[in-house]
C-alpha cells in the first residue's frame, strides 16, 4: 500500500477467506456472503467501513455498510445472483462527522459552550457535501444535504442546535461518506456455483449392465427405462462411468485377471480403440451413437435429474493419441510406453499421460478440447477421476478454462489420497470432493471427522459428497451383507452432507460379497465384467432410500449446507445430530444406532439452543420414518433404536405442547 499518514484505519482478520484471499470461497446462487473484519485506529475517533462487491466481469463496485459487533469487529453481507466469479473488499475510515457528533453529544450534555462546534459541525458538513457534488450524476442524498444545509444556514441558534442531533442527518452523512482516506483490504474471490453444486443425491451406474435381453451388453436406449427406476428413489444425478470405447490390448478380464477371453468387456477406464471407434470424443459403439447419447440426455433432463460424465484423463494401449502422439506418454528405456503401476499391482490395460512433457501445451489443450466437447451436447457435471495423480497447476487451468465458457459446470473430485491433496484440489477449482467418510464408522470418527468438514476455513472451499459405496470400495461394515448397515450408512451418508451418492444397484441390493478377506474389491466387479441386476430382489432397501431422499427434498434442513450440531448422549453406539435451517421453519434430529446387530438405547442431551428452543420446552417429535409421534420435554428424552427396524429415528420438530 503508498503509506499516507492520514490513512489511519488498519483492517485484519477478513473472514471468510481461504488462504488470505489466494484461492475463491464458494458458494450457490442465491447465497448470502457474510464477512467480517477487524478494523483497528488510535485514539477514540468513530471508525466507518464498508463491503464493496461486484462480478468480475463487472466495473462498478456495489458497497453495503459494516455493522459494529463487538471487540472491534464489523460485519457486512451480499447476495450473490450470477454463477462465475465475485470479488469483495473491505475498506475501513476515520469518520469525521461521527467523531464530531459524538464530541458535540458530551459537551452538550455537559452544558457547556457549544457555539465553536456547532461551526465545526457546519464545516464538516459543508464539505462533505462540496465533495459529493463533484459526482456524476449527484446523489439524491447529496440533493437532500444541500437543501438541509440551505435550511440550517437560515435557523436559529436552538434549531440548529437539534438539526444537528437529527437521526436523519446521521443518516445522511452515513450515506455520503468520505473515503478519501480510507485503507483498503486485498481483494476477495467467491466461486458462484449453480445450486446443484450445493445439494445433490448422484447414482451411479454402469449402463452395460441395463441390457433388457439377459446376458446381452445393454446400451444408452436400454437405459432409459432404468431412469425412471431411479427417478423413482428420488435421486438427482445420474453418473456414468466411462462410455468411451474399450482397448483390447491387455484386456482384463473377470476381477482383475490379466488375460481375457473374447467376450469379456473389459474395463471402461482403459479409454480408447482403434479409429475408426476413436477414444474421449466417441461414444462405445456397443452403447450406441452420439445421437443416443442426446436422446439418454434428454431423458435425464425431463426426469427433473442431471446427468455426469466420468472424465478420465488416462488412454489404453489402442487410443488413438498413442499412434498419434507419443510424445504425450512416459516411455520405458527400450522406448516402449509406461503403463500405470501401483506397486504390487500392475495396470497393464492404461497408459497414463505425462503432463510433464515438452509438448504439454498441446496436451493440456486436447485434453481441454473434451470437456468442451461434451459441454456443447450438453453436459455440465464430470466426475473426475483420479485428479491427484495429475498436477494442480494443469487442474488450476482446466477447470478456469471450462468454467469460463461453461459457468455452470460442476466438478466432482474422486481423490482418495492424502488430505492437503484433496484440500488443493478443491482450492485450485473442484466443486466437490470425494472424501474419506466411508471408513468412519464410530460415533468419536464420524463427530470428529463431519465436524471438520463443516466448522473452520475448510467449510469455506470444500465441498464433501459423502460415498458409502464405490466400484473400488466394499468397506468391511457392508461386507456383513445386513440390511441394517446398509441402512445406517445409508442415513448417515444422505443426512450428514447434502451431497451424497451410491453406486447402485450394489448398494440398495445389499450386494457385499468381497474377492477375497481382507480387500474391498466387488466379487465380480462390474468394472470387469457385465452383471444383471434383478431390482426386486429381496431382501432391498429401496423403500427407505425413496423415504430418506423424499425428505431430503422437502426439509430445507437438509439441503445445502444446513446447520449441524452433534448432541451427547449416555451411549457410544448411538450418535445423535441435528440440521436446522437459518430460519428455524426445518430442524430435524438424527438418532442413528451405529450397531447392525444389537438393539441400543440411551438418553440424549440436547443443545435446546442450537434447536432454537427453551431449556424447559415441552415438544412434538415426528419420525419421517415411520411416521410416529412423540413427546419430549426439555434436553433428556429417552430413545430405543432396534435393528429389525429402521435403525434411526429421523425426527422432526413439529410444534409445542
């Protein structure tokens, strides 16, 4: 900043922000941003701010005043309206008027002379009004000075005396301010997102395995019908693994074997055959065309869902780009292509891509190009695979690039790596992550863990969408195959975070035979193999997933980031947490027994506060579950959860007694 001794106001501590400002907080259109600041001067003069805000694109700042909390510490918010980017400072003042004002006030009540502050106070006044009519075009506060000022140079004494004391010239003055002398924090990014960023059920399937002829490899047309089965559950977002064309070179087969017979399909993450099938421009032929693909997508659209594409940035053995340009591949010494490895394991089937190559501009701009192209048919939410295993300086351009073209593209981010990786990425651009909730299983992890995720700087840029299932991930609490954990995972996953997503039928199907103790791969992983799925197989938990998601959509508690406390209760089996919105009209309360096989009961001990009631409040209870009522009073209320049942109680604060 150029050091300027009248410029006394020092401003620190601007919250929210991630990493002093280096990377954008996020937010859904229609948002509130709040932020805060302190602002510090010497002496006793009043201290002024304000909020300035405006879209990037913009050139002309909007300002809104900084209320005082305490401490020093000021608030101001806006509402964001337009997806892409926002910015935001603070600027901090010594304001002359107010400091005069408040001298004047305790002479005043002193009775003593006044007649040399009232002049001062004119002066003040006078030329704040001088300054603001340099603008074009003037005010109507600044018309309305003038005519004030006109009014008090033609009073008397005692009438000046309380058109100086008038709330209403405060207000004026408070609107005209001088800010001259004002210091300014850096300036602030917000990352606009579209509301499905903030709220949002995803299922994943793969649509080989929806053919209508058994033993048949499905395709986009056979799909269709599928959709409205999961309409029907009540999810959001439809997401396909890759629909590209497979390699046959080092072909897998059955779980992972490295030789496959003829038929076998092969997995969708080894991208790519031989022209003319092509690779992440073209559709798997066996799947359909382009122009089913369009048809797939408008089906999605007129199911009130939304569809995402799998982008993975990796090629097989056949894609075209290995013929073309091998320069974009690492090469062994003998000169022959790297294929991924992951000591022991060994992934003949994929050549990863070197973006440290000399041609790199060229390879992050093809790679660009099939974002773009999927963009333009329509597509605005990729899952990603495996981000972490690419450099953030790449991701940093890409998602810059696309969503700059495509503001409301969505980015999920499927990293299971370390956790300030993960954290990067989401700082660099990703909309949502992936996160580690699927090992949490105890009331200590998960309080520990959620709390993390929603509380601190983190809240601000990382976005969790909450998997108890993947293709990759069979964890030991569903191997036991009991409806119950599936239900408890499944509660948990859809209640804790408004995003969440399955990988289905697996999950509502209880599928939970692994290939061997001790892994969490699928016996017969369906990223090896076709599988048919018989929906009305029994025992499901179908009933509840269209319950839980049908609640979802109707308690605003649950959507977005709602606002979550976690209540004691006398017993380590059962956790217990609530979600309220900002204006108390949802709160819910989970009471979930995290034990598949034992009933278990306990006492709670609520936070009447954070539920927006009296310690001493009697009230109703309405489990959405099983539609029954109950009455509690006050913080310790008695609950029974028993497996053979839902598991939970997803309770509704419904009124007083």
């Amino acid at each position: 900043m150029t050091l300027d001794g009248r410029t006394r106001v020092y401003i620190f501590q601007v919250k929210p922000s991630v990493d002093g400002g280096r990377y954008p907080i996020k937010r859904v259109i229609g948002d509130h941003v709040v932020v805060e600041a302190d602002l510090v001067a010497d002496g006793h003069d009043v201290i002024c701010g304000r909020l300035g805000y405006r879209q990037v694109s913009g050139t002309s700042w909007s300002y809104v005043e900084l209320r005082a909390l305490d401490n020093d510490r000021y608030q101001g918010e806006f509402r964001v309206h337009e997806l892409g980017l926002y910015e935001y400072i603070i600027e901090g003042w010594i304001e002359e008027f107010l400091s005069w004002r408040q001298r004047y006030d305790k002479k005043l009540s002193l009775k003593q002379d006044i007649d040399v502050e009232m002049q001062i106070g004119r002066d003040i006044i006078g030329r704040r009004l001088s300054l603001h009519q340099q603008s074009a075009p003037v005010s109507q506060a600044a018309k309305e000075l003038e005519s004030w000022l006109g009014q008090f140079d033609q009073s008397g004494h005692s009438e000046c005396s309380a058109m100086l004391l008038s709330s209403r010239l405060e207000e004026l003055m408070r609107a005209l301010p001088d800010v001259s002398y004002a210091q300014h924090s850096p300036i602030f990014l917000v990352r606009v997102d579209p509301l499905r960023a903030g709220f949002g059920a995803w299922y994943e399937f793969f649509p080989r395995s929806c053919a209508t002829r058994k033993g048949s490899h499905g395709t986009l047309r056979d799909c269709e019908e599928f959709l409205g089965y999961v309409a029907d559950l009540g999810f959001d977002v439809i997401y396909l693994p890759p629909i590209h064309p497979i390699g046959f070179t080092h072909r897998k087969g059955p779980d992972n074997q490295t030789v496959a017979s003829s038929g076998d399909p092969g997995s969708p993450w080894a991208i790519g055959s031989p022209d003319p099938e092509g690779g992440h421009f073209s559709i798997h032929p066996q799947l359909g065309t382009l122009e089913d693909f369009d048809h797939f997508l408008q089906r999605v659209i007129s199911l009130n869902m939304d569809l995402a594409l799998d982008l993975t940035f990796q090629c097989s053995p056949d894609h075209p780009w290995v013929a073309e340009h091998p320069e974009w591949f690492r090469h062994f010494p003998d000169g022959t292509i790297q294929y991924a490895e992951n000591p022991p394991k060994k992934y003949e089937d994929v050549f990863p891509l070197n973006f440290e190559c000399d041609n790199w501009r060229a390879l992050w701009q093809a790679l660009l190009d099939v974002a773009v192209f999927w963009a333009d048919r329509g597509v605005r939410i990729f899952r990603v695979d495996n981000p972490h295993t690419k450099p953030l300086p790449f991701w940093e351009w890409f998602v810059a690039e696309l969503q700059g073209r495509f503001p409301d593209v969505i980015f999920l981010s499927e990293a299971f790596t370390k956790p300030k990786l993960m954290e990067a990425l989401s700082k660099v651009g990703f909309t949502q992550s992936y996160t580690y909730f699927a090992w949490r299983n105890t009331a200590p992890e998960l309080r520990e863990y959620v709390s993390e995720l929603v509380y601190g700087e983190k809240k601000e840029y990382f976005r969790p969408n909450f998997w108890p299932n993947t293709p990759d991930i069979l964890s030991s609490y569903l191997q036991s195959g009991l409806p119950q954990a599936f239900m408890v995972r499944f509660i948990l996953a859809a209640t804790l975070s408004p995003n969440y997503g399955i990988y289905g039928p697996a999950f509502e199907l209880l599928e939970h035979e692994s290939l061997s103790a001790g892994t969490e791969e699928y016996n017969h992983s369906e990223k090896y193999e076709i599988r048919t799925w018989d929906l009305a197989r029994t025992p499901n938990i179908q009933e509840l997933i269209r319950k839980v998601n049908g609640v979802r959509h109707h308690e605003t508690a649950l959507g977005y980031q709602g606002l979550l406390t976690f209540h004691p209760i006398d017993n380590p089996q059962v956790l217990v947490y609530s979600k309220r919105d900002k204006s108390y009209h949802s709160v819910l309360i989970m009471v979930v027994n995290l034990d598949p096989i034992f009933t278990q009961s306990g006492w709670t001990a609520l936070n009447m506060g954070a539920l927006g009631l009296r310690e001493d409040a009697r009230f109703v209870v309405h489990d959405l579950l099983t539609g029954a009522r109950y009455n509690w009073e006050g913080p310790y209320n008695y609950v029974e959860l028993h497996p053979d049942r839902y598991n939970a109680h997803l309770l509704r604060i419904e009124e007083g007694i």
